[in-house]
C-alpha cells in the first residue's frame, strides 16, 4: 500500500484540508486524526496544545506516513517547528501556504488575517507574511466564537450567519484587499463571511492552500502517489464518532463517495 | 551577498516569471538570462533547446545561485529533467506550478492549455495533469503567433489583438473552465486573451504560480532571503540589449525601481 498523508486536527476544522487534499490529489491515502474530545484549542495553553499536537504525531507515526499535515491554525502556530524537529519526514502547516498565497493575491498590500485566540495572539501570520514582505500591512482579528458553531454541526444556521457578522464587525473598516481564513474551520462558513466583507475582498482558505502546497512538496520529492489501487481515507476521532462523521460526511460530500473510507473511534 | 534565484528564458518571457519573484519575494536577489538572439525556442528541435538551456545554466552556475528556475515552457518540457540531474541545487520548471493551480481552480474538470508548438507536442501539460487526477480532462492548442509578437514588442498593438482572437478561435466551443498560459510570454497579452475566452474562464498564469512555488520550496528548505540590504537584479542577455531593456522596463514597470538593476550583454 502506498505510504498515506497523515493530517491532524483539533476536530472537524482540518477537514476542509483534507477535503480538498482529496479532490486536488485524488490518487493520495490519507489518515485523519480529529481530536474532538478535546476541541477548541483556540483557548488552550501553549504547553497543552503542543502536548496533544505530539500525542497525535505519535499515534499516527505508526501507520508510516510519507507527511504530516498540521491543519489547525493553533497547532501549527505553537507546535510545528517543534514537531518539524521531531520527526524525519516533511511537516506542512496551514499559515505560510495562506500567507503565499495572500502575498500573490493582495495588490493593495494589506493583508486581513481571522483566527482564534492562539493563532491571532501568536502573530504568526503576521509574522509569516512580513518574513517574506515586509512592507505588507496586517489587520488582524480574534473570533473565538466561529470554531464552536461548526464543532457543534450548525455552520448553516441563522445564529451562525449573526455570530460571523458580529465577529467582522470590527474589520469593515480595514482597506484589506484579501481576507485570510486563518483557521482551518473557517471554510465552512465561507458564505456568511463573503457576505459580511464583500465581493471586493478575495477569501485566502489555507486549507485550498495547503493542499496545493503538499501537492508542491510531494511533487520535488518525488513522492506523489502513482495510478493504481483507489486511495484509502481513514478517519480517526478521538470523541463522539456519530457528530465527528455527521460532519465529515455532510462537508466532504461527493469527495467521500470516490473510495473506500474507514472510521474509528481513538482514545490517545 | 545573499545566494541568487536564477531564471533563464529564450528571450522576455521569463521576465513575467522575474516580476512576479520581485513582486511576491521582494528581498530576493536576482540572476535573469534571456537568450535574445537565439529566440524563439519554440519552433526549434528538441536537442537545440537542451543544448542552448545547458549553456544558460553552466553560465548561470559561476555566480553560485540557490536555485534555476526554467521559466520557459518549451526548455521546461524539453530539458528540465536532464538538468536536474546535472546540478545539485533544487531546478523549478513552470509546467507544474501551472499545472497544479489550475487543478485547485477547475470545478469542471477540464482544463485548456495554450502554449508553442513544442509545449504542446510534447503532451507535457496533459502528462502532468493527468499524473496528479487522471480524470481531468485537457484541450490543448499550440499558438505559435504570440512569442514574435511579444519578443517584438508588439503585445500591445491592435494587431496583437486580432492575432490572439485568430489564434484562440478554435478554443470557444470548448466547456473548459480555466486556462493554462502555458508559455511565459503569454501574461503580456493576457487581456487580449481574457477578452477571447470571456469572463467564466479563469487564466492562470504560469508565471504567477511558479513564483509562488519558488516561495515554498525555498521556504521549506530554509533557504529564503533574510531582511537586508536592497536585493540587486541583474539582468544578461544574448542579443539586441536595447529592445531587451525596453520590454523589460516596461513591464517590469514598479517592481523595477525598488533595486539596484544591472543590465550586461553576454554571448555564450
């Protein structure tokens, strides 16, 4: 069997990573650990994050995957460079694939980026965006009450579209000309975001970015996967199967029905 | 002196790829060579271009730059993987990058792509879509009238125009949804296109898309430029140094007054 792409997550939100990660490389297996009984972690302390980070690094370590994916925003802000140095195979996160691809983007050269807690107080986009350029401008914003809407499968409701509207409040000032959802469960309120900053503002999803972005570093090591055997997706969450694969089902929709998929409850 | 990112082309083509690598990594230094004289590569048989790309980058090589970057369809499809194999540092082509951008865009499945007659002969494009989704589908059409209209410094004229219009008449019936510019020159005549191929279709640039693939490849090798002194572009060419310079400030326009520039005429 091929070696797979292992992608991890707090919960639901890296599935928008793995969902375009199915469609961008169809021919790819992919492990995908959720840690649903312990989301958000927006809100959590560093230590915990990058503990629970290791945790899954570990437990999926055993199934020999040829990458890790880091696709949450929080983890990849605090854990990814210790994570790069633990392990011998590449560690993609989520920020530099945005913060590229809103530096391709923006003409302007102001640059919004949302997020939760963690990553907006990190400044890692920020700091991510202005390595690279730095006469870009940066408008920031923390919206810790997005991630909780879709954990809680009601990213279609009413309230959902009145929470996203009241979070961006804040930014209808700003002169950005490019919006980076900066975490990874953003996409699933994409609409309702586009709504409230307008068609004038280009929505940067990393997960559309990280996506192409394994596709990049796969690719120069030569280790894309080759025609054959349909790819395998196995879904691994560490807290209630039913909600975990209610959603996962609903958002990866016709990108599920492609191949085999396996799912498993996982205590660490 | 920072190492140098060095791009090589038949002639101006490249300088879309050298504007975009000034635009998205502005700290960068540099090398470009454009092999005027000896332009267009298209038409030209297969060992000709392998040869004349191998003279590029065995001079390129003495200033020790970090990476070759073909930002030439045609010598991308013909030598690219000959010389990686002859150099040890990382060698970008702009087939990929194209080609995994427009993969990210297409909701449809199918992809145009337009390119010399040697890019299109050579499959490259459909090989490399199809080796990442073997589903997608390629309508490929070889337009040999562009590269003379730019490397002459006609690619804003009426007659520009009708030439595009002319050359792309046999691409309206089809269902594609994006558009691949696969050679480096077409960006200068991308609104003419986009004015043919109407408002649905997406155009990616393969210029735009390589730059940024420069931008992860060097960032995952650790190898981006440090903020410091002003980068320097320094500019070679094969033939007539005026019309070269003439293009280039041109096009080059903003990007190019934020640096030191050097223009230097260099027969191989």
């Amino acid at each position: 069997m091929q070696q797979a792409i292992a992608i991890l997550d707090s919960g639901v939100g890296g599935l928008t990573v793995a969902k375009e990660v199915m469609r961008q490389l169809p021919m790819e297996n992919i492990l995908y650990f959720g840690d649903t009984a312990r989301a958000p972690y927006g809100p959590r302390d560093s230590e915990e994050v990058l503990e629970f980070t290791r945790q899954i690094v570990d437990y999926l370590l055993q199934f020999g995957p040829k990458m890790i994916v880091i696709a949450c925003n929080t983890a990849t802000a605090i854990a990814l460079h210790k994570i790069r140095s633990m392990v011998s195979i590449p560690v993609v996160g989520v920020i530099y694939p945005g913060a590229r691809a809103a530096i391709k983007s923006t003409r302007n050269g102001t640059i919004g980026v949302i997020g939760t807690e963690n990553t907006i107080r990190s400044g890692a986009y920020q700091q991510a965006l202005q390595s690279i350029n730095p006469s870009i401008r940066v408008v920031s914003l923390a919206c810790p009450r997005l991630v909780p809407l879709v954990e809680n499968r009601m990213f279609r409701s009413e309230e959902a579209k009145l929470v996203v509207e009241q979070s961006l409040r804040p930014m209808r000032q700003s002169d950005m000309d490019c919006l980076i959802l900066g975490c990874t469960h953003y996409p699933y309120l994409s609409e309702a975001i586009s709504d409230v900053v307008g068609p004038d503002v280009s929505l940067i999803s990393s997960a559309d970015e990280t996506a192409r972005e394994i596709s990049a570093i796969l690719y120069h090591r030569g280790q894309l996967a080759e025609n054959g055997d349909l790819p395998v997706h196995r879904f691994f969450c560490s807290g209630n199967t039913g909600l975990f694969q209610a959603i996962a089902q609903e958002w990866l929709g016709e990108e599920m029905k492609i191949s085999p998929v396996v799912w498993q409850m996982t205590r660490l």
